[in-house]
C-alpha cells in the first residue's frame, strides 16, 4: 500500500511538472489532465516525431496549461522541438512593429495621423501626402506591392531599405487610403526608416529597448545572415513539385523539387525553406523576428498588464481599423466577420468570443498566435512546415478549449 502511494504521489508530482504554473482558479475551472490528453491527441496526429513540427502553447490568465512540441527542429542535427526552440513568426513580426510605433507616438515622437510625405519628401506622388501612417499600420494604404517578384535573387535576399526602394517613384496606387484592405509587406517596412529617423536609434535597438527588454523576452531577435539564434529550428517543405495559395497563406509561388534533401521516419522526403531559399526573411519590420513560445507569452503576459504601452494604446491596436471580409485586393485571411486593426486580425463571428490574432507563413514557416480577451486565454502555434492546414487545426484546438471550459461560451 505504502508503495502505490508512493507511486501515485510521484505520478502527481510530474503532472505538476509537466503542466508548469497553473493557479487554483485554472486547476478548479479545468480538467488540465484530460485538457492535455486531448491536445497531446490533437499534436501527434498531426506531425510526426521524425519530421518536422510544431510547438503549441496554451495559456488562461498568464498560466500555462499546455506546453509541448512535436517533431524535429534541425533534420541535420536531430535536436527536437519543444518550448524553447527558436522559429521564424513571419507576419506576426507586424504586431511588434505596430507596438513599437505607437510607443513612438506616445514619447511625442510621431502622430499616427501624420501623412507618410512628412518623413519621406523625397516620395514622388502627392498621394502620399494622403496616406496616413495609421493606413501602413491597418494594410489600407492603397500601396500596391510593387517588387520585382520575377527577379527572384531580389526577393530571397531584399533589405528593408531594397523593399521600399520602387515607393519613391510610384505613380499608381489601388484605393483611397482607407477605403479598403490589402495585405502587403513593403509598406511595414516603412516604420523601419521612421523609426531611425525620429528616435536616432537603430530600428533593431528600439525595439529590442523599449520592447523586447521591457517584455522581459530573452530568446528574440531580428534575423540577419550571420545571426547565431540558440536552439534556431529550420524551415522544412515537403520536397515535391507544388503550387502554394490560399486565403491561409500570404503569398502564392510555384515549389519545385530541389536535389538533397532528408527522409523522415515515414519515408517523406524534406527540404530545408528558409533563408536562402525563401523570401522575408532579410527585411526585419516586416517579418523577421526569431522567437520561442516562451517568449511569445512574455510578450503576451507585457501586452495584458501595459506594461509596453498604455491602454488606450492597445486599444487602437486591438480595434478593427479595416475591414477584410470580402476585399477585391487581397485573399489573405479574407475570411467572414475578420478585421484589421495595428497589427492584428480581429474575428468577430456571431456567437463566438472575439479572437484577436494573427498568422504567419515564411519559407517552410507557419506561424499562429490568438488572444481571447474576455477569457484571458493565449493560443500559441509555432510550426517548422506548411503541410498541415492551420486554420482547420486552430479551430479544433479552439472547439476543445470551449469544451474544457478553457474558453468561455
């Protein structure tokens, strides 16, 4: 008897190990065990342990109650992924970028309702006097993304100031500002440079004082070739011919087949996507950001407590600022009842809590990260390959969340 106890109380312990700080409140609202079984389901029948994978984090009110990874961070070295594996975020680099910029506006440094002509004279179009910067931070400025897309040693390897170059001289633009949505990166880009111009500051520095160090996050960094990131996971794409779109996908390119690659446990072959091979990950405003889930709920836990900026700073942030359902210019998340606001998408469906969030996709990269406010939950989803459909699985983890009383009805 004394040692069934004893191996009960040690099963116990480990549980408490395993599901890291969860409060009384969570433990007395949640069934945490059955809550990880059914997400632990939810990981291994979709990525498998020799391939390349994800790490999901799921947290209520700061705490975390789920935390794992699944699968192969780098096929080269083996090493496995978990919470501390280091993933491009793509796109949602944006939401730090936003941030920052409304940091700016609160030390005086810039109005959002500035014209765009005010810190680039040298911008030939009057349009631009119209444009706002508020317009960059909600993608409808009306800027078209004019980059040479067929030159391809262009787009795998464009800086931020190589991105923005073809603005100077651009004559056409597609709307009115803020009369319509379009998804686009160059124009993020632009904060890179206002950022320089206005604080005297490298972009990379303020963001790293005023954002990244008040966050308290310790495993985040902008991208750059020569860029030593610890426990830094590769982007992987399966290695076959294939055409990727969608409306869960910023970007459609033609894949090709490339020589080399490695097998994974189930015979599927996998070549490395990422620098070098794909494109964004050279521009940093828009797009090039290393992180872990770790880190991303530091940075979520800085958001909830204003701890970055006031509230009404974030509240300009979280608010829908552009309609995307049913825009004519741009597919990317062009989903019913969603909004843009600084940053973030915002899901406002009928019957559900809104979900503020947004995705990324870089390379063999997949990226997704939810808040639900009223509920105080936090969905974190950082991928190393693109084969599975992420809006499809979100929306299980979500349905989950709602049974287990995770979120509320």
């Amino acid at each position: 008897m004394i040692g069934e106890m004893k191996s009960f109380l040690s099963k116990v312990m480990i549980m408490a190990l395993t599901l890291g700080a969860v409060n009384e409140v969570d433990a007395r609202n949640v069934d945490v065990i059955r809550l990880q079984e059914r997400l632990d389901s939810v990981m291994t029948s979709h990525y498998s342990p020799s391939a390349p994978g994800a790490a999901l984090l799921v947290a209520k009110e700061g705490n975390i109650l789920y935390d794992k990874g699944v699968g192969i961070a780098d096929m080269e070295t083996g090493e496995k992924i978990d919470g501390n594996t280091a993933f491009n975020i793509a796109s949602i680099s944006k939401q730090f970028t936003a941030i920052g910029a409304l940091k700016m506006q609160e030390m005086g440094l810039i109005n959002l309702e500035h014209s765009v002509a005010l810190y680039f004279p040298e911008m030939e179009s009057d349009q631009w006097k119209k444009v706002r910067l508020r317009h960059l931070l909600s993608h409808s400025s009306g800027v078209p993304d004019a980059r040479p897309h067929d030159d391809r040693n262009f787009m795998l390897f464009a800086t931020d100031e190589q991105s923005v170059s073809y603005m100077t001289a651009l004559k056409d633009f597609h709307f009115e500002p803020g009369t319509s949505y379009e998804y686009i990166n160059p124009t993020f880009d632009l904060f890179y440079f206002i950022t320089e111009k206005v604080t005297g500051m490298r972009f990379v520095d303020f963001q790293k004082k005023y954002i990244f160090d008040k966050a308290g996050m310790k495993n985040v960094q902008y991208f750059t070739p020569d860029a030593v990131i610890p426990h830094m996971a590769h982007g992987y794409i399966v290695n076959e011919d294939a055409v990727v779109s969608g409306t869960d996908s910023d970007y459609a390119k033609k894949r090709e087949k490339v020589a080399g690659d490695y097998v994974d446990g189930n015979g599927v072959h996998w070549a490395e996507c990422d620098y070098g091979e794909e494109t964004f990950f050279a521009t940093k405003a828009d797009g090039g950001i290393y992180t872990t889930t770790h880190d991303f709920l530091r940075w979520e836990k800085a958001l909830a407590s204003n701890l970055l900026v006031k509230e009404t700073s974030k509240i300009k942030a979280y608010t829908p600022h552009t309609m995307v359902t049913g825009s004519p210019w741009s597919g990317y998340q062009n989903r019913p009842y969603t909004w843009y606001g600084y940053g973030w998408f915002i899901d406002k469906t009928p019957g559900r809590e809104v979900k503020i969030y947004h995705t990324g996709d870089n390379g063999g990269f997949q990226a997704y990260a939810a808040k639900y406010e009223q509920s105080a939950v936090n969905v974190i989803m950082l991928e190393n390959q693109n084969t599975v459909d992420r809006w499809s699985l979100q929306l299980l983890i979500e349905k989950i969340l709602l049974e287990e009383g995770v979120l509320e009805p």
